[in-house]
C-alpha cells in the first residue's frame, strides 16, 4: 500500500524536525519527506491537517503479558491490552517477564511470538535471566536469543545471590546480549509498599528506604566494570541513584536508564488517605527525587519515558493498601503525561518526545538488526506512526480507556493530546472513534 499523508506537522526528533511537511509511505517503509520521489502514486490520501504525524512510541516498560487459563507457566499477548497501546500510539513494546508468566523457555518465547496479532505493533519479548524467575539458575539465555528475546530480566523478583547476577553478566558480555535490571535491594525492599519517609511514617506504612536503590546500583557498577556487560536500569526512581547514574555514565559505563510516567508527576503525598490507585512500583517519591527525575529526563541522562503499564484488576485495588497489588494501567496515557511534562516545564515538543520516540529507540539499537529505525519517519524507516490532535483535552475515565485495566492515579485528571490515528508497517491499525 503506498500512502500520502498530507498537510500534517510533521515532529521527527530524531531528525530535528517540527513543521508542516507531507509523508509518503511505500511496502511499509517512510518512501520520502516533504516532495513525493519520482512516479509515487498513492493508493491513498490522509489528510492530516490540524494533527501532528508523530513516530510511533516506544515503551521500554509495558507488561501486556497474561497466563492461559489452567496453564500459569504459558504466556498469551493480551489484546486488549495491544489495543490500549495502539490507542496511545504506542507501536513497540518491551515486554518484561514476571512470575506468573515467565519467558525462560525458548518454546514459550516462540509460541508467544507466533501468535502476536498482525499489526498490532511490535512485540519484543525480554527473556527470563534465570529459570522460573527464582534467582538460582541461569536460563539458556543464548537460545532464548535465538528464539526472539531481545535483552534479559528479572521483572520484578530482583536476583538475591549476586554469584547468580555474576554470572549473568559474564555469559551476557561474552555473546553480546543485553540485561535489564530494576536496581533494589532486596533485604531492603521486603515488606516495603511506599517510599520511606515522613509520609510514610504519617501513614503507618513500610517504607522502600533510598539506600534500596543506591545499593543494587553500587553492586550493578561494580560488576559492570569487571565484566563490560551492557545493562539498562528500568524505572529509577530516586535522587541518589540518578547520582550514581550521572557518575556512571562518566566513567564510560555502557548503561541506559528509563523513568517511569508515574515518577516524573507524581509524589508520596498524592498517596492522600490510603488510595490503593497510587500503590506502586517503584513507589512514588519524595519532591526531591520528581525534581531529580524531571532535570535527568530534560537533559537526556535518563534515555527515556515509560509507560510502566501493570494489568490490576478491581479485586486487586480493592483491599487495604499494605496488601493491595502495585501498578497501574499507562499505555493510554504515556503520550499525553509526555505532553504535560513540556508544557508544565515549557520544553519544546521535540526535546520532551524524543523521550519516548528516539531515545528509546536508541536503548533498543544493536539489540536486534530488526530494530533499526524505530521511533523516527526519516527516509527507509518503518512507517510506524501516530496522528495526534496536540490541541484536544481529553478526561481520564474508566470510560476513556481501551485496557482491561482501569486503575490509575491519573483518574479524573486533563490530560493534552489525543491520538486520532495509529499506523504500524504503514497500515492503519487504530483510529479514535469521533
């Protein structure tokens, strides 16, 4: 299919680019900018006038994975889900492994890409970094490879043995494979629901202190120098650990860093009286750790923004808040949280979208030959895209939203920006209804 997008303002971060500029899209790839090459002919017009023709997102951070009824050990793609991420314009998805849907098999890696739904974006499952996601064993995290997992985790579960994290990282530098760790302490994280501090003290709950953070990340470093292993730091969330990032990166270290949607708005306070909405993973911050957050984002020591989408259902919300269940539904969202940032921080648009377009697509670069070209529309790229009315305000309800999730402490709130149209490999795969 060959297509004319016209008239649209056209913002490319990866190219610099912000102005009124026509597309054209041929086999699924950007065919030209601006002019149309010699002899195009369009099987079909967009107009596009009064919208942005943005890339397609990129979420490093997005858990759309469900187990199959009776069997907890497979993993299916949630559609429902998928249709949340084309919603927001979200067309590539990093899939983090958890507990209940463990990717440490390569058959389990296959069968789930087998059946992702055509044009529905692009899936890249993380494979498991030990077996069940139990921090004792190594996955065969080479063959994993082979069967389409693109970097390693732990999810959530954190390896406790650091002999095991060791030896992750020597397998993962000598075949040039990439780990995404979550930096936490462990010892330090259990029982933990909020962010220590006065706050939490008010509120009578556990708090996850900074040095959680601070000290996985030490241990991380350190390891890292011996080995060269290439890591990305999932969801930072405090000031001390930006700190050591900041130090990190100094030094030549070869790590990538995210931040969650979550994170960069919101603070331990927002928790008000126990709203199990706010309970989440990392927990929200203090003043000091958003302001870190938002300064590592502005000047790109964080590479990208997150989603930080978790599938929680009403059972899960509604219990007390020590034993409700983290997380919050985020790919509908991570567009116009994006866009609230720069208008709140009056950044230009460019600056605050590469944060989920081309810096995320860089962390992904060399992971994959597949992957070139994500998050940017310049020439040869995939036609992955998004058309947004930058100018609409659109309320978050339960109504408003495409997950089978609808918990999020954005509830209630104005958000800018509303995707109109989403286009994967230049095919339409999501429009707005009016």
């Amino acid at each position: 299919m060959r297509l004319h997008i016209a008239n649209g303002r056209l913002i490319d971060p990866a190219h610099d680019l912000d102005g009124l500029q026509d597309l054209f899209i041929a086999d699924g790839r950007v065919a030209a900018v601006g002019q149309a090459p010699d002899g195009f002919q369009a099987d079909h017009r967009i107009e596009a006038a009064g919208l942005a023709v943005l890339p397609g997102l990129v979420d490093l951070s997005a858990r759309v994975l469900r187990p199959e009824p009776g069997t907890a050990a497979e993993a299916r793609l949630s559609a429902a889900e998928l249709r949340a991420a084309l919603a927001g314009g979200v067309t590539t998805l990093a899939l983090p492994p958890d507990a209940a849907t463990p990717l440490d098999e390569p058959a389990k890696v296959e069968a789930l890409l087998r059946e992702a739904p055509a044009g529905h974006g692009r899936v890249l499952p993380l494979g498991a970094l030990t077996v069940g996601l139990r921090g004792e064993t190594l996955a065969e995290m080479g063959l994993l490879a082979q069967a389409g997992c693109v970097a390693f985790s732990q999810g959530e579960s954190g390896i406790v043995d650091t002999r095991v994290l060791w030896g992750a990282m020597r397998y993962a530098a000598g075949q040039g494979l990439a780990l995404w760790l979550r930096p936490q302490d462990p010892w330090l994280a259990q029982g933990a629901v909020v962010a220590a501090g006065a706050y939490a003290d008010r509120l009578g709950l556990e708090g996850l202190p900074p040095q959680a953070e601070a000290l996985a990340l030490q241990t991380i470093f350190e390891l890292q120098r011996a080995t060269g292993a290439r890591v990305h730091l999932s969801r930072l969330s405090t000031a001390r650990g930006l700190d050591l990032l900041r130090a990190a990166r100094r030094e030549g270290l070869p790590v990538s860093a995210d931040v969650s949607a979550n994170s960069l708005h919101l603070t331990d306070v927002d928790i008000g009286y126990f709203n199990t909405d706010f309970h989440l993973r990392p927990p929200l911050g203090g003043q000091r750790d958003r302001d870190a957050i938002q300064a590592a984002l502005r000047e790109g020591l964080a590479d990208a923004l997150c989603s930080d989408h978790a599938v929680v259902d009403d059972g899960g919300k509604s219990v007390p808040f020590p034993h409700s269940q983290p997380g919050a539904t985020g790919l509908e969202l991570l567009l116009s949280l994006a866009l609230k940032w720069a208008r709140d921080a009056r950044l230009p648009l460019p600056q605050a979208l590469a944060r989920v377009t081309s810096g995320p697509a860089a962390v992904l670069r060399g992971l994959s030959p597949a992957l070139a070209g994500l998050g940017q529309l310049g020439v040869g790229a995939p036609a992955d895209m998004c058309l947004v009315d930058l100018e609409a305000e659109w309320l978050v309800t339960p109504g408003a939203l495409q997950s089978h999730s609808r918990h999020t402490p954005f509830a209630g709130m104005m958000l800018p920006g509303r995707v109109r149209a989403t286009l994967v490999s230049g095919r339409p795969a999501w429009e707005t209804p009016v």
